[in-house]
C-alpha cells in the first residue's frame, strides 16, 4: 500500500470525550489520506470501473450544547477501481461553516438537537442561517461533478470526484435557490443527465421542486404549494414525472410559534403523494391520500400502465415512545434505530386515472438505505439492495438482495462488531442484465480497528465478498453513498493513473 497523509485537520473535541455518537464507530477523523496500491484480500474484479463515493459525518468542535450525528461536519470518502486496482481518498468538505469554525476554532451554529435561538449567528432559520450546513449527507455524481448535500436544505458543494478537491457550490448559471437551498436528496437520471430536486421552508409556498440540465444549469422550478411547514426527506422520479411528499410528520405549529424546531407524528393525517409531471406547472400537481406513516427513503419508481409504482421504506412507528431505558441519549436518538421505527419495503400504487392509491407491503423484514442498479432508476425493475439495521442503533450490520418478483430476500450478515454503509450497485462494464455487477460497501471494524472495502457479486450477496481492501484508517459511521461509473467522469482515461496524475 502506498500511503501519504495530505492533511490534518485541527479538533477541539475533548480529549476524554464520552459522546456515544462521537465514539465508538462514530469516532471521527481529522486526517486526509490519499492511498493507493491498496491490499487486497481476494482479487478485485477487472471489470469494476469506476469510484464508490461515500459521506459521513466527522465533527471537529463540540456542539454549543447537544451534539446530534447529523451536525458533524462533512467528509467524503472515495474508493476508485480501474484494472483490478483500487485507491482511496478522503476530505472534509471546505462548506462556508468548515471554513468559518476552523478561523474561530470554536462551533458558530446550532445543532438540530439545539434551539436555534442557542446559536450566535442571527440570520435565519435551518440550515441557510441558524444552523451549520455541514453537507455531510448525501453524494451524487452530476455533470462529471460530485455534489453533496445537508439533512436540511443547505448549499450543494461541488467536488472533484476523484481528488475530492472542494471546488465550490452549485450556481446553475446563476439560478440556484439561493433563498432556499436544495433538500439533503436530489435525483440523477442516467439516460437524461437531468437533476431533480426539491427544497422547503417554514413560509409559504413551503416547497418548490426543480430540474437541472446535464449542461448543469437550471432549466424549470415550481411552487409546489403545502398546508404549512412540513419534513419532506426524499423524492422519487419515473420517465415523465416526478414524485414529492406531504408526510404528516412535522414541526409542532404551537412550538415554531415559540422558536422551537420539534418535529410530531400527527396519525390522523394521511401521507399525501404529489404527482408532476417532470416539467409541470403548480397547477399540474395531483395528490393522492395513503396511510399515514413517514418516508424517509424512497428506492425508485416507475410507469406501469396507467400507474405509478412507488416503492420505499415504510415506517411502522414515525414517533418511537420513550421506554425511559437506556437512558439520555438512547432516549433523544430512538429516531435513528431502524428496529424502533419498525422501517419495512413498502409499495405504493398511484392510479392515474381513478385518483386512488392502492398499498402493499413487499417485506417482513427490517430494512432502509436501498439502492438500486442506478440504470433502472425511474425504470421498471427487480432488485433493491438495501442494509440492515443494529438493533437500537443507527448502524448497519448487514445487507440484503430483495427480489420483488420472487418476494426472496438474500442476506449477508457482518461479523459482531463490524458496520456497514450504505450500499452502492456496480453495474459490471458491459452489462447485461439488472444484476450483472457488484454491491460496495465500506466496514468500520470495531474488533480489529481498522476498515476495509467489501465488493461482493450482486447476484450473490450470500456467498459474502470476493474482495476486501484494506483502508488506511478506521472510518467513521456516516449516511448516505453513491456510484458513478468510470465513462462519466472527465478525464477518467486521460493519464496512466486512473486519478489523472492526482492533482493534490
């Protein structure tokens, strides 16, 4: 393994921190590595082309005065492979609070678990004022340009996908939502090269849904009009439209009256549906009415004939109680166990013509983050691959193949101990069929200290990994990955490294 360390980051975190989301496998890191030749256990297959790019969550400061996960501040990391070779990088996203905090050394912003009122800066709600947009939660590949993105509607960062080198945040030329920011998912169709996104707020018209050309510049953007502020997380799209949710769960009106942010499940409210058409108007909204429940993660949708087909995680328990075991922090993260919010593969069917939505449930088992076979996004398909929850934890410790033809799960089951990511599919270079490649995923091993990367054939997640590659630090647990395939990155080709003579 070739190793250099490109930088350190300063942390004023305490040395005898005893946060359980700041240790353990949240322990963050500070250093910036840039390693290649990696140690391979296995062999790593010749035709898997292309990166596997993950975000996570790595605080430099204390919080003012509770620390949640998703206030850590943006790291991103990247493992390409190119001719049966790998190498890896790592770096913190330079956002304008890294940067801000790092010239303090000391933390400038409220945290979600935090009243905003608690923060010094003074200049607005969310994560376009009082709070950090930290972008440490998401990480698509657009225009040949990683972007990453906050849990609440931020800035997206622009990043080189392989150096991971900041290059700034998006402008669209000059039409990015800057009053509003962009939700923590947006959606990259593959056969169009469009990004779809949408944001919301806390003043009408509460949501607004928009496309980005593959030239990278905004070419539609909506009101999308709400009953009042609400929680969207996520979106899906088919061929012709896009699909946005009402999910009745949301902050309390009577608590953001008195400057507090607390979201409630509200039961006796259904979860609505909103149907456009890719580039409608307002007016061209449709609503459709389903149980209530929250979404946080949709897997993909697609036309069948005069329906949509919505599949995604439905939560059986939005607003886990309070058992009053485990004590403080069990208590206040209970919304992050997988187990608790009873999250299981759920399918929805939107009948455009009669207007009424039809429900399913495709699993018994607990499962999120899935992904699919980034081709078949907005496309009829089969597989989901998605990962399994630790019980009480936000931590993955395992994964699982659904197939929704047969209803058949496939399981591999990490060792005690050792965490997962999220999922990314692989498709292999010239592939042909919707499993003909390989599932990624990063470990962070708690046994041996250390981390590795898993490939695994997707059409065999059984028979566990047919490499595993040696990082050169212990990664942090962190949200949310993607994969991009070789062909759409600039310059992929251009010189004998596949970094492009790494231009650090």
């Amino acid at each position: 393994m070739d190793v250099d360390v490109v930088g350190r980051v300063l942390s004023t975190l305490p040395e005898d921190d005893d946060h359980p989301y700041r240790t353990g496998p949240w322990r963050p890191q500070t250093t910036e590595w840039r390693a290649d030749d990696l140690e391979v256990v296995g062999e790593i297959p010749a035709d898997l082309d292309g990166v596997y790019l993950r975000n996570t969550e790595n605080p430099v400061h204390p919080a003012l005065e509770r620390y949640h996960p998703f206030d850590g501040d943006g790291m991103v990391h990247v493992v390409g492979f190119r001719d049966g070779k790998a190498f890896y990088r790592n770096r913190f996203i330079r956002t304008d609070g890294f940067l801000a905090e790092a010239d303090a050394g000391k933390p400038l912003w409220a945290g979600i678990a935090e009243r905003p009122a608690k923060s010094p800066r003074e200049d607005g709600w969310g994560a376009r004022g009082r709070m950090k947009d930290a972008s440490s939660t998401d990480v698509v590949v657009h225009a040949g340009v990683a972007l990453t993105s906050f849990y609440q509607c931020g800035d997206l960062y622009r990043l080189d996908p392989l150096t991971l080198e900041t290059l700034g945040k998006a402008d669209w030329g000059g039409r990015f939502p800057f009053d509003r920011g962009v939700s923590a998912h947006t959606k990259v169709d593959p056969r169009t090269g469009e990004l779809l996104f949408f944001n919301y707020g806390t003043d009408e018209p509460y949501m607004h849904y928009g496309v980005v050309g593959a030239d990278d510049r905004l070419s539609h953007y909506v009101d999308i009009p709400l009953p009042g502020p609400r929680l969207p997380h996520d979106m899906a799209f088919t061929e012709n439209y896009a699909i946005l949710n009402d999910c009745p769960l949301f902050w309390e009106p009577e608590l953001m009256a008195r400057g507090m942010y607390a979201a409630r499940f509200h039961p006796e409210l259904p979860t609505r549906l909103g149907v456009i058409p890719r580039k409608g108007d307002s007016s061209q909204v449709r609503w459709f009415e389903a149980d209530p429940t929250y979404v946080l993660h949709w897997v993909n949708a697609y036309e069948e004939g005069d329906e949509i087909v919505l599949d995604g995680f439905f939560q059986g328990d939005p607003e886990p109680k309070d058992t009053g075991d485990g004590g403080y922090y069990q208590r206040m993260f209970r919304f992050l166990a997988l187990d608790r919010m009873q999250t299981r593969l759920h399918r929805w069917r939107l009948d455009l013509v009669t207007g009424r939505c039809r429900e399913e449930r495709l699993t018994d088992s607990i499962t999120e983050f899935g992904v699919v076979n980034n081709a078949y996004g907005g496309l009829n398909y089969r597989y989901a691959y998605a990962a399994t929850g630790a019980k009480g934890w936000f931590l993955f410790d395992g994964l699982v193949r659904h197939d929704l033809v047969t209803g058949g799960e496939e399981r591999f089951r990490l060792p005690e101990g050792v965490f997962g990511s999220e999922p990314a599919m692989a498709p292999r270079s010239g592939a042909s069929a919707e499993d003909d490649g390989y599932l990624v995923t990063l470990t962070t091993d708690m046994n041996e200290d250390r981390s590795e990367c898993l490939i695994f054939d997707a059409a065999r997640v059984a028979d566990g990994p047919v490499a595993r590659i040696r990082l050169p630090e212990r990664v942090s647990s962190g949200t949310h990955a993607t994969w991009a395939p070789g062909d759409s990155i600039p310059g992929w080709r251009e010189a004998d490294s596949p970094v492009r003579a790494l231009r650090l």
